[in-house]
C-alpha cells in the first residue's frame, strides 16, 4: 500500500535506517578490518544522535498511542516499545564496544533494527493507514510533523522529495 502522507516522514528515516543496515552489511561482508569498523560505528552513532533517537521518541509520545487504538492487537505496540528498548541497548553497546566486539555489535544492532523497521513498515504502518479514519490519520501527521523537527536534527535523507499520497 501507498504510505499516507501523514507516516512518510517517519518512513523517510527509516529509509535511513535501513540504508545504514546495508552499509553495515556490506562493510562486514567485506572483511571489514578495524578501520572500517570504526567507521561504520561512527555513522551508526551519527544515526542515532541526528536522526533515530529523536524518530523513537515521537514514535513513542505520538505514534504509539494512536497505533495502541487503531491497530487489531494492541499488544502489538508493546512488542514495539521492547525492540525499542532493544535497540537503544544495540547502540549503547556499540559505542563502548572494544575492538573485539566491534564487529559482533555492529551486526546485533543491524539485525535489531532492519527486523524493526521492517515490522513497523509492514505491518503497523500498514494497520494504521487501513484502520484510521481520513481526518484521525491528517491529525496524526500534523502532530508527527510538529513534532520531528523538535527532536531530530536530520529529517529523513529524502527530505526534500515531494511527499508521497500528497
Ligand atoms: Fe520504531
Ligand atoms: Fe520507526
């Protein structure tokens, strides 16, 4: 399904997100030695910092709520608010990872993230276009759009492309 005006912020970064998970990919792929694993942690913790913190918090204030009503199983959003949780410890684990575990967090934290972006882009974002109503959804995107420029420094790489179902 088109993603709704209303989540393609949201949906730019996690473009983003899954963006850095191929570049992880690739860069360990490739026998990434230590310089290169410095390197991919730099730019996963440039993700987060720029981009993704501020990307869970307004999931969690704004999304999250409005999802818990709309979609089938509400328990569904627990389920995300653990692999937010999750997440969180995949990048505080990276960043004080030592050389001997570069590689290995690089990897967890790939895994963490693509699975819950995917899940997100999939499933719950799916439900929500299905199961809201045309304003509800409208209303949701304001608070989406007034929120994310508070809390994120980057907004999404294709932030100036024109929005998609606009
Ligand atoms: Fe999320
Ligand atoms: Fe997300």
């Amino acid at each position: 399904m088109k993603r709704h005006a209303a989540l393609v912020p949201l949906s730019r970064q996690h473009h983003d997100a899954l963006a850095l998970g191929v570049f992880i990919q690739r860069g360990l792929r490739d026998g990434a030695g230590p310089r290169a694993a410095e390197r991919l942690r730099r730019q996963a913790l440039d993700v987060w910092n720029l981009e993704l913190s501020g990307h869970f918090e307004v999931e969690e204030t704004v999304l999250f709520p409005a999802a818990r009503q709309a979609v089938p199983e509400p328990e569904t959003v627990d389920r995300l608010l653990r692999e937010h949780d999750g997440i969180r410890e995949a990048f505080s684990a990276l960043e004080h990872a030592g050389p001997g575990k570069l590689e290995s967090s690089l990897q967890v934290l790939r895994e963490r993230l693509v699975d819950h972006i995917r899940f997100e882009e999939r499933v719950v974002f799916e439900a929500l276009q299905e199961s809201m109503a045309e304003q509800a959804l409208a209303a949701l995107g304001l608070e989406i759009d007034a929120a994310l420029p508070r809390l994120c420094v980057r907004l999404g790489s294709a932030a100036a492309a024109p929005r998609a179902g606009s």
